[in-house]
C-alpha cells in the first residue's frame, strides 16, 4: 500500500518479503525462543510472540449466514497469525507478530455513538455474551494482491445495530480503532494518520456477512491479527477490516478513511474487491493465495466482489465501480 505523499513508500506487491525469506526468520526466531540458539541470545520480543501461540479457546457453531462457509482450504494459522498489516506495530509483514505482545486488550470498551437513539459503551465481557458466536470461514483479499482463507469467531455486526437504534440521519458507520503511542511503536509516525479510521455506508454494515469478529481458528484474536475485536468485511479489500476497535459512530457524512486521506488517487471509500478495477500501480486481476505461493504455483483469479457477489452485488446495482472504486 502507498501513502507516498506523507513521504512513506508502501511496498508494492513484487517488493513484500519472498516467503522463504519471511518464513526462514520465523523458522529463525522459533529457535531463537527454543534456546536452540543459546539462552542468552532468546529475546522477550521472540518469547512473547511465541506465548501470543496459547490463546483461550472462543467456541461457536458453524453459521448458516449464506456465503459464511467457503469451501477453500483455510490458510493455515501459522501464516494467519504472522504475516500480518497492523500498522501501528510496523510496516513489515513479520512486525506486527513480532511487535504486538504489548497490546493491552483487557479491560476494553467499545463505545457506539452518533446518530443512534441508544448510544451505549460496550464492555469487552457484555460484547463476548451479545449474541451466540458463530464461526464463518471467510476468503480475505489484501488490496496488495494476496488472499487467505480464515475461519473468524464472531457475529454480525447487524446483532449490535440494532440494539443502538439509528436514527433516520445514519446513513454511514466510522469504525475508530486504538492509537495509543504507549503500547503501539508506529502510532505517532507518518505511515498513515492516527487513529486507524474506517467506514461502511449503513446498507453495507447492517448486511449479515458484515462480522465483527472476537476470534480466529477457535480462539481468541490473537493481538496481531486485531484483539480483542476487529471488523470482517469479506467482499471489499482486507484495509476495510479495521483491528482493534475503539469506537463505533453513525453519521450523515462519507467518513474519511485512514487509506483515503493518505492516498485519495489510490484507495476509495468503497474498496469493493474488483477484478476489474486496477489499483493505479498494479493488475487486481489476479492473487497469490497464502500458502500456496510456491515458485511455480499459479496465481487465482481473483472474484468479482471478492466471490460474494450473489450475496452484495444488490448494494452496488447502478454505481459506477470504476468511479466508486
Ligand atoms: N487495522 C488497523 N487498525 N491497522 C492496520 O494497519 N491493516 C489492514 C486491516 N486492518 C490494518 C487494520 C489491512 S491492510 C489488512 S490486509 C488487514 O487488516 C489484515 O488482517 P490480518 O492481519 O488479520 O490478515
């Protein structure tokens, strides 16, 4: 991703680590944390992120949402959990796994404001018990051109819309997630303005595939992948599934997103998955599945709507994707 105009340069698809390269660090740190390496040399960075490896157990059924169960392999959780884009903990892809242990995510509130007629501050604990976990496994299409498949733990956002009651002046949802300097080492550099903000038009955040997820793989979220609660947006671009959320208003206006301000020419509101629509820089044609990247494996194609097209397309009927990309 690119916000050049703050002066940082994203890496582009062809620049991200090659994956042996990535995986032999990870092969590396393993080691390192074993004490193979000599004790002296076992960094508390490589423990903990080996410790981030026992989580609590998040059980759920299986959900009967249709499109809530791909049929593709699922990435394996080793790669989900350290091939990561969580911005506040670095730029690298091994960053956030490596960085994230300091990541505070108990007690956490979640505050729902704005044009709602309920506006209530969720306890982590009151979210956990609002409505039954269900287990979605969901493809995820970065907009650098990688996809994975991950089974999430959540429910539909729509379960905690509905109790705030909008009102007829919330016509858009802001997701604000954490900037805190403190705990997180990139808050407080150029990368992107802080805090991480995203935003869904209503139609969009009330639709049942529209998750906000709790869990991965049967656990709790793992920090680097966004604990203790993220947003799931299956058929748009992975940037629009915010991590670590803060704060939930309804507003009249398009919110102005973290991507938009750092790169209006490169990144939309919308962000809908597009084969069809490429990124100024590069095709969206086509994407490197996680896991199956070998030298001679062979690119997907990658889906209209990301393959959730029967499900969204409707929300999109008469906008120009090309205009509203
Ligand atoms: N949320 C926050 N707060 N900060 C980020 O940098 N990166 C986004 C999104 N959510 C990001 C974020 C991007 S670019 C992607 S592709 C997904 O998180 C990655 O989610 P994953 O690491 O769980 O696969």
């Amino acid at each position: 991703m690119s916000s050049s105009e703050h002066g940082f340069q994203h890496p582009v698809p062809s620049e991200i680590t090659p994956r042996s390269v990535y995986e032999g660090r990870r092969h590396w740190l393993r080691q390192m944390a074993a004490g193979a390496l000599g004790p002296a040399l076992a960094s508390w960075a490589a423990r903990d992120a080996l410790a981030q490896d026992k989580l609590a157990a998040l059980p759920a059924t299986r959900s009967t949402v249709p499109g809530a169960q791909v049929m593709d392999k699922p990435t394996a959780r080793a790669d989900a959990t350290s091939y990561n884009n969580f911005y506040e903990f670095g730029t690298d892809k091994a960053d956030p796994a490596r960085n994230a242990h300091t990541l505070k995510t108990r007690p956490w509130t979640l505050a729902v404001e704005g044009a709602v007629k309920k506006p209530k501050v969720f306890d982590l604990d009151e979210l956990l018990r609002l409505s039954p976990m269900e287990e979605r496994i969901y493809r995820l299409r970065c907009v650098e051109g990688w996809s994975m498949v991950i089974p999430w733990v959540g429910w539909s956002l729509a379960e905690l819309i509905k109790r705030v009651e909008p009102t007829g002046n919330a016509k858009y949802v802001e997701f604000v997630t954490l900037a805190d300097p403190k705990t997180m080492p990139y808050v407080g550099s150029r990368v992107l303005e802080w805090p991480y903000v995203e935003g869904l038009r209503l139609d969009e955040a009330i639709h049942p595939l529209t998750l906000l997820a709790f869990g991965m793989y049967g656990e709790v979220l793992p920090n680097q992948n966004g604990a203790p609660v993220r947003l799931v947006v299956p058929w748009k671009y992975g940037f629009k599934s915010a991590k670590s959320i803060v704060k939930i208003r309804f507003v009249e206006q398009q919110p102005r997103t973290a991507w938009v301000k750092a790169a209006p020419q490169e990144y939309g509101f919308y962000s809908n998955v597009n084969p069809k629509v490429d990124h100024p820089r590069w095709s969206q044609a086509t994407e490197r599945r996680i896991g199956e990247d070998s030298l001679f494996a062979k690119k997907r194609p990658t889906l209209m709507f990301n393959g959730y097209e029967p499900q969204v397309g409707q929300l999109y009927a008469g906008l120009d994707l090309s205009k509203h990309f």
